[in-house]
C-alpha cells in the first residue's frame, strides 16, 4: 500500500521532471527540471531493491553527467536561442503522436499482462540473502571479468577522446 | 517496500513538502509590490557589470567531462570495495588491470596539459 504510493510520487517527479524539461525555454531551467525527473528514476530503483543503481543515479547521473550538462549549456550561449520562438505549430501533431504511442503500449500491456510477471520470492531470497552491491560485485567478478576490464579501455578512449577534441578549440 | 526506507521516505516527502507549503502559502499571503529598486544590489554590493549567463571557457568543459569519466571508474570501485575480502588477491589483481589502463589515460591527459588551467 505505502510502496504504491511512494511509486506513484516518485513516478509524477519522473514525468513532471520531464513534462518541464522540454517545455521550459530557458536551458538552464530545462537541466535542474531534468535533475528532479533523475531524481524520481533513483527512488524508483530504490523501490526496486537496487540500491547499486540508486547510488550509480545519484552519484553519476544527478552529480556528475548533469553537471557536464550545465557546463555545455554555459559553453554554448543560448541566451539568442532563449529569445526566440521555440514552440513551433507542430505541436498538436506531437501530442498525436504522443496519445497513438501511449495507447498502443496501454494496449500491449493490458494484452501481455502475464509476460511482466517477474519472480518476487527469489529475487527476495537472493536480496535477503545478499545486497544488491555484494551481487552485482558476484557477477561483476567471475561471469562478466571481461566486460568489466574491457570497461576501462572504453573509459580510457572517452579520456583520450575528450581531450583531443576540447585541446583543437582551446 | 525495500525495509529499513519507509522512514527514510517519510522523512523525505515531510522534507519537500515543509518548504514547499511554506512558500505558497508565503506567496498567497504576502502582499506583492514588485519593482526594479528590489532587484538591485543592496548598500554595499557591486553592481552587476554584465549578463551571468555569457559564455564560459572550455576548460569547465574538460574538467566535467574528466570529472564523469572518473566518476565511473569511482563506482566500479563500490562492488569491489563490499566484497574485497571474498574476492582475495583475485579481486586485487582485476582492479589493479582496470585502474592500470585508466590511470594511462589520466596520466596522459596530464602530460597533455589537460589538467592545467592556464
């Protein structure tokens, strides 16, 4: 009962987050909304028994890609874009679009109920047995050593990347 | 619901609610006379020479961007740090590979300049 109700406020900061996000004009507006709507996504992972997201969501996504997100919009000055007309005569096609697409997936959702049904008990008894970070850190550590190391090397060529093309503007 | 967070949660929602009922009913109350001598800075303090939102330097950019990659080298550190002592000298020798490789880069960023804010 409580949880429905925590679910449904984290779920109005998720959409109501993201319903100001792309109807403020001003950019820097648009990223703290979008901070609130980050900030429903981690209660939900927290509802959902996974705390390692919840703290991932928290730390990189709230503290760290939002703040890359401010310092763009700061480098790129927006103020010319603020002043004009951002809401063009389409919007109606849009919220078409948006009412077709939300029924359809009403629709495939009332139809394949039975396929969301997720195993309470044993993902409980492996919860109870464990916490979340101590499994992911079980499956991080023997079945996906590779993509774990291999991680790196992605995180390197992001280094490498970032800095090869910021140094040519500098 | 997850045990132990519904204290957390309550203390949560009691927290966004108090400031926010206190504002509105602020603003309902409050008589509104708004005028630009409020807008501007008291007794002592500097005028404003220009906008706050002009552009900023590219460095802020580069450090973020160093600031996130780091970041997640940082949280692939948590599942190591929970269950070190399972993991053994196993676990110590995978997360000495994986710092290696990133500690390459910040290394070359370095030597780069990347780091320097001058």
């Amino acid at each position: 009962m409580l949880d429905t109700i925590f679910f449904y406020l984290f779920a109005l900061l998720v959409v109501g987050g993201g319903i100001l996000t792309i109807t403020r004009s001003s950019a820097v507006h648009s990223a703290i909304c979008l901070i609130g709507s980050l900030v429903g996504v981690a209660g939900l992972y927290l509802l959902l028994h996974a705390e390692f997201l919840f703290a991932v969501q928290i730390v990189l996504y709230i503290g760290g890609i939002m703040v890359l997100f401010l310092f763009v919009i700061m480098l790129v000055n927006l103020d010319e874009a603020a002043r004009e007309r951002q809401f063009n005569g389409q919007w109606w096609l849009a919220l078409a679009c948006v009412v077709v697409v939300g029924l359809q997936i009403a629709w495939f959702m009332r139809k394949g109920a039975g396929a969301f049904k997720l195993a309470p008990a044993a993902a409980a008894a492996a919860s109870a047995a464990k916490g979340n970070t101590e499994a992911i850190a079980d499956a991080l550590f023997s079945e996906y050593l590779l993509p774990f190391e291999i991680a790196s090397v992605l995180l390197l060529v992001a280094v490498v990347g970032s800095v090869v093309m910021a140094k040519k503007r500098i | 619901m997850p045990d132990g967070y519904l204290q957390i949660f309550i203390f949560l929602a009691i927290a966004i609610a108090f400031p926010t009922v206190t504002i509105l009913a602020a603003k309902l109350i409050r008589p509104s006379a708004p005028s630009i001598t409020k807008l501007e800075a008291y007794e002592c303090g500097i005028k404003a020479a220009s906008d706050s939102r002009g552009r900023y330097t590219v460095r802020f950019y580069i450090i973020a961007i160093l600031f996130v990659i780091f970041d997640v080298e940082t949280i692939f550190l948590f599942p190591f740090a929970v269950r070190y002592k399972t993991l053994g000298w196993f676990g110590v020798a995978e997360i000495v590979v994986f710092l290696a490789i990133l500690i390459v880069g910040y290394v070359w960023a370095w030597k780069k300049g990347a780091l320097e804010w001058v």
